[in-house]
C-alpha cells in the first residue's frame, strides 16, 4: 500500500501553513487550527488509509486547535482520533476535562465534543501518531469509552506498548503492505485499540472472546520480537510470560495456521534477511548476524535462509550491495 507523504519544506513561505492545513483537513476530523508564527512554520505528515481506519504520522511546528459546536453542527464524522504523543507536548480540553499531555501517552478525542487546545514542542517540532476510526466500531458501550475522551494513559509495558508499537510498524511499513491486507490490519488494530481502552477502564470482561485472544496473540508476538537473540527462546518461556499453558500457546497459534516455533524462526531469519542487506552492517560476518538473531548453527542458519528466499545469505548480501552501488 502506498502512504502520503508530504512537508512543507522548499515551500513558499507564505504557502507552508495553508498546504499543511489543507492537506489534512481533507482526510481527517475538521477542526480550526491556527498559529502565531506562519512565517517560521514547518510542517510533514505521512497518511495511510485503510478503508476502515486512517493512520497519520505528523511532525510540526505549535499550532492551536479548535473544535467548537458550531463546527461540530455543520459536520460530524463521529469518530475517535487516538494519539499517540511521541515529542512535545500540549493541552486538550474536552468532556468537562482540561488536561496537560506529553510524550509517552495517548489521547483519546472524540469528534462529537467541543474540543480546544495547543500542541508543540520548546525547540523542535511535535511528533504525532494519530489513528481515526468510527465510535461504533470499537465496541465498547458509550458511557464506558467516554470516560476516557481527553484523559490521557501511559504507553507501558503490556497491551498499550503493543498497540504503540504495532501503530508505528503499520505506518512506518506501509509499502509491504497489499490493497488486500487492508481489511484485516483494520480489524487487528481496532481490537487492539479496544483492548488497550478496556484494560485502562479494567473492563477487559466487556471485550469479545475474539478481541482478548488477539490482543493476547499480538501481546506474545510482541515479547517475542523483543527477545529473538535469546537462543533460549522456548515455549515454556513465552508461557511462563503470559500466565498460560504450553497447551494454550500451542493452540493460540494453531489457530493462526503456524506453530510457535515456526513464528520464531520466520521473525528470526526476517531479521536476518534485512541485516544482511544493510549496508551500515556490510563489516560484520554473516554469522554474526545470525548468531544475533539465535541463530547458533551455521549451516542449519544458511539452509533455512536458501529455503526461505531462495538464494544463500552470501547471494542475498551481494544482490542488495550490488543494487544499492546503482542507486
């Protein structure tokens, strides 16, 4: 799939802040945005759109927003934005509430309520992740999921560090994705995006038997790529982590037509794969990197890679620096 990308730089000055503005009143909830310094101003986003979801990745200069009733009257999507704070910080005040918020968290607004505030950074640009989708289809009862609007929760370990994590893979790797991928990207990040709401409101009992076993597959996928080094790395651990039986990991991802270890592997050689066509690790020996991603067996690592992509981690690494010198 292809993402938007667009800045303001090289732009006319007098040009920087209305494209910016424009731009991303097209695709995203309208509101009034306006700031002091137009003549400074710089601004980037990159938007993928996913039919069910929109997802975008915007760095700017401060700027203040406003949504007030009048405008809400003359055009309500009825959606959420949830973001993620990445740098800077800001102020939203909505549903009664008047908060400060900064990186590490995220915010939920909703585009049925008055909203007003600023956001910005002291020296550099604010950093943005912001994923907008219909109120409906989070399946949460409304009384519930307001009483997160303009109250902003941390990014830490467990669902909220998946779902950050996998928001910030979908947009950073959008070119891998196909047209036909879209729907069910749509369905995993909403769930989890339902789940990371129902455990902040602890009301993970409210979510739908399939909404929790997502969100625990995607919690064990993501314990797992943060130890693909550990040669170690063993169903009973993944197990132990989660609170489960070796029979229920099993079956988790039997469900998902693999096995565990066939997951493992697949992550560790992917890994692999793009190390070795890195040209800033073209000096390291290739099994290296493989013993760096748990790969400890030299000739078991070379025939899993030629049976995988077809060609020997040599072959894979002088293609890609031989593609790369023609760039």
């Amino acid at each position: 799939m292809e993402a938007l990308v667009f800045d303001t730089e090289g732009m006319a000055v007098q040009d920087r802040f209305p494209f910016w503005y424009d731009t991303l009143s097209q695709s995203f909830m309208p509101s009034w945005v306006t700031t002091d310094h137009p003549a400074s101003f710089y601004g980037s986003a990159r938007m993928l759109d996913l039919g069910g979801l929109q997802l975008l990745a915007m760095s700017h200069l401060t700027v203040e927003a406003a949504r007030p009733g009048k405008l809400i009257r003359q055009a309500d999507p009825e959606i959420f934005q949830l973001h993620l704070v990445l740098s800077g910080k800001g102020r939203a005040i909505q549903a009664g509430r008047d908060v400060d918020f900064q990186a590490g968290q995220f915010l939920l607004i909703d585009s049925s309520r008055p909203l007003a505030g600023w956001r910005g950074a002291d020296d550099n640009a604010a950093e943005t992740l912001i994923v907008q989708f219909p109120r409906a289809s989070l399946g949460l009862r409304s009384d519930m999921i307001g009483g997160l609007v303009a109250a902003p929760f941390s990014v830490r370990d467990g669902i909220t560090s998946v779902l950050a994590g996998h928001l910030t893979r979908l947009v950073e790797n959008a070119e891998a994705f196909t047209p036909q991928d879209a729907e069910a990207l749509t369905a995993i990040s909403l769930e989890l995006i339902a789940a990371a709401c129902a455990h902040q409101l602890e009301a993970s009992a409210s979510l739908s038997p399939e909404s929790r076993r997502q969100a625990l597959l995607s919690l064990i996928h993501d314990f797992i790529r943060q130890r693909l080094s550990d040669p170690d790395l063993t169903p009973d651990t993944i197990a132990a982590a989660h609170h489960i039986s070796v029979r229920h990991l099993y079956k988790i991802f039997q469900e998902q037509g693999t096995t565990v270890a066939a997951w493992i592997r697949r992550c560790r050689i992917e890994q692999c794969h793009r190390d070795l066509a890195d040209i800033r690790k073209r000096s390291l020996p290739i099994q290296t990197i493989a013993a760096r991603w748990g790969f400890t067996d030299a000739a078991h690592f070379s025939r899993t890679f030629r049976a995988t992509y077809g060609v020997s981690p040599r072959e894979h690494r002088i293609s890609a620096a031989a593609i790369g010198s023609d760039l």
